[in-house]
C-alpha cells in the first residue's frame, strides 16, 4: 500500500496527519470516558497530562499501523 501524501475529501486536500490526530483524540475520548467510568482516572495526579498522553501513544499507533504518514 502506497503511503498517501494527501487525503482528497469531497475536493480538498489535507495531510495525514490530520486524520490521525482526529482518530487519535477519538480514542482518547473514549479511553478517558471508560476510566472515568471505571473511576481509575482518581489515582491520576494530572489527568490533563495522561489525557495529552494518550493522544500522542494514539497517534504514533494509528499513524504507524493503520494510516501510514
């Protein structure tokens, strides 16, 4: 599979990156939504950090595996 340089949708082009970042903080949404549920997020001294954590261990999974940048 070809490595995309840029994404056409509906006539406009946007990098990579783009895509992997927005999948990347949908994921962490929903990571952080079942912590919370799960109430693990109260052993957290800052979940503001393990939250821009999460999306940067997201992206480098999701742009290395699936949507290759």
């Amino acid at each position: 599979m070809p490595i995309p340089k840029e994404i056409d949708f509906h006539g406009v082009y946007l990098p990579p990156i783009l895509l992997v970042l927005i999948l990347a903080i949908i994921a962490t949404m929903l990571t952080t939504r079942i912590l919370n549920r799960l109430r693990w997020t109260r052993f957290l001294v800052f979940p503001q950090v393990v939250f821009v954590a999460f999306i940067a261990i997201y992206t480098v999974l999701i742009g290395t595996f699936f949507i290759r940048i």
